[in-house]
C-alpha cells in the first residue's frame, strides 16, 4: 500500500488538501500497471514549521510502494510525474513540486494489521 507523504503544503484549507488528496488518488489509480484501488493509498501531511515556505516548495515521497514486475521504472516515473503534475495543478503558485518514488520490497520487512469498515 503506498504512503504519500507530503511536505509544503499550506495547513489552513482543510477542502484543498481533500480535493489534493482525491485528485491524487484519482491521478495514481489510472496508471493501470499498478493495480491499485482507492482505499490502498494513503496521505500525511506532516506539520511544517516554516510558514514563509508553505506552498512554495512541495516536496513528495511516496514510501511502501510494492516492489512487482509490472512496476517498471517507466511505470514508477509516470507515477512520479502524475504526482507532481496534479499537486502543481492544485497548488500553481508553488515555484518547486517534486516526488520521490521508493519502492519497496516485502522481503525485507513487512506486515499488515487492517479491520474492515
């Protein structure tokens, strides 16, 4: 399940980030290789101190993204580049928006804990 974490963002729009969020996963389940549905991406937002900053440098990693065939490096900077495209869509004033895709394999650690509903 691949985890968004995005750094840069303002705070204060609580309906920008949603509509960041569903833009993005919209953007994400459309690259078919990565057979993904919605309820397997998440997001943070982790909270950011320097306020000058906020929504001039967006800065993306995308972490817990399983390691499979169909996964190629195109594959990975087509994801990449749809990120970044769609959070500049969001947020056009940034001067910098970049994503970091690290893939990652189960064999060196990983398990899962989900209750339904």
């Amino acid at each position: 399940m691949p985890l968004l974490i995005i750094y840069g963002v303002p705070d204060e729009n609580d309906d920008k980030l949603i509509y960041l969020m569903e833009s993005l996963k919209h953007a994400i389940i459309n690259i078919q290789e990565l057979k993904l549905k919605n309820d397997d991406i998440s997001f943070f937002f982790p909270k950011n101190i320097l306020h000058d900053k906020l929504g001039k440098e967006i800065i993306i990693f995308v972490e817990g993204l399983l390691d499979k065939p169909e996964r190629t490096e195109d594959v990975r900077k087509s994801l990449a580049l749809e990120i970044a495209r769609t959070t500049y869509i969001v947020f056009g004033d940034s001067k910098l928006v970049e994503c970091f895709i690290h893939p990652f394999k189960k064999e060196n650690g990983f398990h899962s804990l989900k209750k339904d509903g």
